[in-house]
C-alpha cells in the first residue's frame, strides 16, 4: 500500500511539475520562437564540444588557456546564451533605442568640441544667431591740441627748470 501512495504522489507531483512548465512564458516562448531554440541548441552543442575537448586528458585549465578551438567553442557557446538572454528578455528593441541615443550624444559632443576648437565655425554659428558683426572703427569725440612751435612753454612731456635763488 504504501508503494502505491508513494507512486500517486510522485504521479501527482510530475502533473503539477507539467502544469507548472506549460504556464510558464519562457517555456512558451522557446516552443513558440525557432530562433530562440537555434541559440539554445546552438549553445548546448558548442559547450558539449568545449567540454568533450577540456576533459579528453590534459587538465581543465591547460586546456581552456592553451587549446584554440576551446577557447572558440566556449565563445559561441557564451554568444549563443547571451543571444538568449536577449530574447528572453526582448532587449533588442532596447538596444536599438539606446544605440540611437548614443548616436545622439556623440553628435552633441562632437559638434560642442568642434565649436569650441574652431573659431571659424564659432564666427559662423555666431553671425547665423545674431546676425554679422559690425566693423567698429573709433574715433576720438574731442580733437586734440595741435603742437605749435612757440617759445611760451616747454614742450610737451619736457618740464620747466626750477630755479632756486
């Protein structure tokens, strides 16, 4: 009796298990997109050679820093999994706006270093916003006094001599 209770649980657990695995939206998602099941058996095959190649005698370590298709293998195992995650997480979209507001920003900053190294453009963003610049040319509101020869003065800048008797 009790081996029969034993198997109508463990048979009542897988059922619950089933349940709980076709109501999740990552297991529909990977029934419903065949990319995604792409990246997933694409990953999986890439570790399972990684790792048939790391445990095939040398030590892990030896193998992982030495061996070139390891290292290979495990990339594309990595890329595969983060293509996943990706999708999973529908991130692409994402990733698409922030690309453009990158773009954005590196024009801001380009255009700000540029206007702040060239004073051509400077001149030319200038007179776009507030219109050309005047030439200005001054000249003096008062005329000055005109330097005669006469014997009534030192002249200009000289000093007189002081006598002291």
């Amino acid at each position: 009796m009790a081996a029969k209770k034993k198997a109508a649980k463990a048979g009542a657990g897988a059922v619950a298990a089933g349940k709980a695995v076709r109501s999740n939206p990552y297991v529909q998602r990977a029934m419903e997109d065949p990319e995604l099941r792409e990246n997933l058996r694409s990953a999986f095959g890439s570790a399972r050679k990684a790792y048939t190649r790391i445990s095939n005698g040398k030590g892990p370590v030896k193998a992982v820093t030495e061996d070139k298709k390891v290292q290979r293998e495990l990339r594309d195992a990595a890329t595969s999994l983060k293509d996943v995650a990706d999708s999973l997480r529908g991130s692409k979209q994402k990733r698409k706006k922030r690309r453009k507001g990158r773009l954005l920003l590196m024009a801001i900053i380009g255009g700000a270093v540029a206007i702040a190294f060239s004073e051509g453009l400077r001149k030319k963003i200038l007179d776009a916003l507030f219109g050309a610049e005047e030439e200005f040319e001054y000249t003096a509101s008062t005329t000055p006094e005109p330097a005669t020869g006469s014997s009534e003065g030192p002249p200009s800048g000289e000093s007189e001599p002081v006598s002291t008797t």
